[in-house]
C-alpha cells in the first residue's frame, strides 16, 4: 500500500495499524509532497499575505508574520494548541491518526516536508506512538487539540507509547537516536488541522460495529431457537417486495443460521400464529443498522482518501482558504451509527426478556428451582442499564454547536464527541449481547434432545466451554464477562 497514492479502506488502516511496514512511500508520493513543499517556500519568498503561512491563526488571521518568524509560528501554534484533557485514547487509535493523517499529507496539497512525513513513518514503525488526550476537540477545525498532541513528539515534546507504557517524549527519542524537528512554513498547522482524531474513532467503530452486526444475527438465531420461534418471517418472498440492502441481508443470514434445526420443525404444527416484533422483525431491524453502518462505511473512506488540512496549496500561486477540515460530514452519519448500534442491544434485551417469561417450555427465569433462586433474573437488570444508558448517549453530538475562535469558527461540528460516543455505546453492547447469549444458551438446554442447526450448536459449545449450564445461584456475573470476553476475542463463529 502506498500512502497518498493508493485508495485506503478501513480495514486497510487496521492492517497497517499491526504491520506498520505495509504501507511505503513510493517515488510518485515522494515527488508530490516536495512539490507541495516548494510550493509553500515559494509563496513565503514572495510578498503575498497567504493564511497560515505567513499570517497567525484563527482570528489572529490578519496579522503578517516576518519570514524571520515563521519557525517559532509553527513551533508555538503546536504547543498552544495541545490542550486536551481526560484519559488518553487507547494506542491503537492514536496509530490509526498517524496513519490517516501520513496518507493525506503525502496526497501532496498540505506544504508539510518529507522529512516530516517521514519521521512520522519510523515512528509508527518502531511502534513510538503519541499519547492523546480524549476531550478537547470540537471538530471545526478538525481536531486541533488532539492532533496537536498527536504531533508534539515531533519537536521531542509531550509523552509516547513504547510497548504497553508511557514515556516522556525525549527518552524515546534519545533511545533510537532521533533528533525533535524544526517546523517549516505551513508544516505546524497541516499537522493540527484535519479530522483525523474523529476519523480514528470511526474506523476502530467501523471494526467493532462490523463484528458485531454479524453477532446479533447469530445471537438472535439462537434465542428463537431457544423460544422455539418461527422461521417464515425470514423468507425471502417478504423482503424481495421491500428490498432494503440491510433487511435482505439480515434475512438471508437468519434463513442459513436456521437451516437443519429440529427446533424450527418442532414449531411446525404449534398454535402460535406470530412471534414478537423482537424475534419476527430481526430483519427490518438488524436490517436498519447495517444500512447505517454501510452508510459510515461509505462516508469514512471518503474522508480516509480525502485532504481535510487548511489551506491547500494548489500550486506557487494558489493556495485556497476554505472548510475541508470541518468534521460535520464524519459527525451526522457516526451520530447515525451510534442510534444504530444502541438499536441493536434494545430489541436484544426484549428477546433476553422473552426468554424468562416461562413460556413454550421454558421455566420461568430460566430455572427449574425459582424460588429459592433467583436464575437469571437479575442479569436482565444489568441490559436493562445498559440498553438506556446507550439511549442517553444516542442524544447527537452534531446537533449542537459552540462558537469558539472568537468567532471565526462559529459554527463546530462536536464530531469528536459523536466518535467517542459510538465507541462507548459498542462496548456496552458487546455486555447486552453477552447477556442475551447466556439466556438463550440456557433456554437451549430445555429442548433437549432437539438440535439445533449447525453453526448454532457450534456456537452453543463454544459458550459451554466457559459457562456451564445453570442448575443453581452462582456467580453468574463471572458468566457474563466470561461471554463477554470471547466476543472481544472474537471466538464465536457468526460468518455463514
């Protein structure tokens, strides 16, 4: 793969993220971004007042600044910008911003040197990788506090990763015998201005997201093997006559998820005229979310590909002062995305519900002994939290604006907000799904010695491997993480 030269997808970053190596510079990416470089030098010999370059920031936009100047101008617009507060992102999502923000730079319309570029390269390689901050960022000007973070062990400032701890910038670098770099014109605010830290946080979503879907099918397969549900409303005559990409998809994978069980012939010749909404729309559903998830999809790698610095530098005699840092069209489909993804563990939790209720030839609470035990009662509690605590955070991020910069950015996205909640309201849903595939694992154990369809009984032994069946009270929370962790692990099969 090449930077700034190849299209990039999501999941290309994820693979670079573990290799670092597979992603070069090649002569033709290396001749744009010296061009680009030369384009900039020649604009600070001539007497033209161009923004950035020879000019402060923001509302400080129509002060001149000397050529003499122009290096403490880079170096100081870094440092003032890295304000971030909060925890630090997890590495894997700072590498992600390296890698996002070395592609566009090297497109060759930034003014940023290769030497430049290419420190930022050896960094990723020799897995020196920057310590960011989570809040600050408004995503106007893209991300300027966290990239700003992002960029401060360019100049031997700020802290880094090495391995799983965190040193102070200068010792790394001492230790490999890199030198901190002087700023040229244009390089400081190319480095800070971009989208990068929303883009990360998209991209590491999308991989989650992308798993996850997969696993709700399965998961929701196993629960109406459990409640001895029906199989027609996933055929195909009913989704052809509403053929949503999302709802088609999600219904072939329920009819394949199904195929052989002796549960679904069990059903057959039952009373029961409809299931509920929760098991018997899993498709309009499910459906829904992936068409947000394609939609983020579609929206991320535009953006991955993209130049979203400020201005750009089209040639000696024309830079352009425009918006493409503006992280309004990352912010409305991740705000999308988390709606979709809080839905997913919503109808979760109502078919968890389903399956205590004692019904069809399940015991109440899913225990033969209640009363006495409480069985899986509480463990409902713990979604129920969650599937609300996901509807808070589904509350847009992108609706709201803050007039900052004193003005001159007066209309912000807040996208950074809309990544990180999407983030947040995945890791819930992973505990949601967990619950649901421990209630349906049991209900399973009650249709004995009906089996279920093949790739469902693997799944179901994969879960007995870490949580047995449930006889009396435990520790049932243990069962819960342990479920838990093998989705984290991706241990459960929901390919088919």
């Amino acid at each position: 793969m090449i930077y700034g030269v190849d299209v990039f997808t999501f999941h290309d970053v994820l693979e670079i993220c573990k290799k670092p190596g597979k992603a070069k510079l090649n002569k033709a990416a290396k001749e744009q971004i010296l061009k680009s470089q030369k384009n900039v030098q020649k604009i600070v010999e001539s007497d033209r007042c161009v923004y950035g370059i020879n000019t402060g920031f923001g509302p400080l936009c129509d002060t001149k600044i000397s050529a003499d100047e122009t290096a403490q101008l880079q170096y100081n617009l870094i440092i003032s910008h890295a304000v971030g507060v909060g925890k630090p992102i997890n590495k894997e999502f700072s590498k992600i911003m390296m890698i996002a923000k070395v592609h566009a730079l090297s497109k060759g319309f930034s003014g940023v040197s290769l030497d430049v570029i290419e420190r930022l390269i050896v960094m990723l390689e020799k897995d020196i990788i920057p310590v960011v901050p989570e809040q600050g960022s408004v995503g106007a000007s893209g991300d300027l506090a966290p990239l700003a973070h992002l960029v401060l062990p360019l100049l031997g400032l700020g802290q880094v990763w090495e391995g799983d701890q965190i040193f102070e910038t200068i010792e790394v670098l001492d230790k490999h015998g890199l030198e901190p770099l002087v700023l040229s014109p244009k390089e400081g605010l190319g480095l800070i201005n971009g989208t990068q830290f929303i883009l990360a946080h998209a991209i590491k979503g999308l991989e989650k997201f992308e798993y996850l879907l997969n696993l709700a099918d399965m998961t929701a397969a196993m629960s109406i093997e459990a409640y001895r549900g029906s199989e027609s409303p996933f055929k195909k005559e009913l989704h052809e006559i509403r053929p949503f990409e999302g709802s088609k998809k999600v219904a072939a994978r329920m009819v394949k998820f199904l195929k052989g069980s002796e549960n679904m012939k069990a059903h057959e010749d039952c009373e029961r005229v409809q299931d509920p909404y929760s098991m018997r729309c899993v498709p309009q559903v499910h459906g829904a979310s992936r068409n947000a998830f394609e939609h983020l999809k579609m929206m991320a790698e535009t953006e991955l590909n993209s130049v979203t610095d400020n201005p750009i530098v089209l040639s000696a005699e024309e830079s352009i002062s425009g918006g493409n840092f503006h992280g309004q069209l990352m912010a409305l489909p991740l705000d999308y995305a988390t709606l979709a993804a809080a839905e997913l563990g919503n109808i979760s939790d109502r078919r968890s519900y389903l399956l205590l209720e004692g019904k069809y030839g399940l015991p109440r609470l899913l225990t033969e002994s209640s009363g006495l035990n409480s069985g899986f009662m509480i463990p409902q509690y713990t979604s129920a939290a969650l599937v609300t605590e996901n509807k808070t955070l589904c509350f847009p991020a992108s609706a709201d604006s803050i007039p900052t910069s004193l003005g001159q950015e007066d209309h912000v996205s807040m996208g950074s907000i809309s990544g990180r909640k999407f983030n947040q309201v995945l890791g819930n849903l992973v505990n949601i799904l967990s619950v649901e595939l421990m209630f349906a694992a049991q209900g399973l154990e009650f249709r004995r010695p009906s089996k279920c369809s093949k790739i469902i009984e693997e799944n179901f032994a994969i879960i007995r491997s870490k949580v047995k069946k449930l006889e009396d009270d435990r520790l049932i929370g243990q069962d819960m993480l342990a479920i838990a962790e093998l989705i984290n692990e991706r241990k459960l099969k929901v390919e088919i």
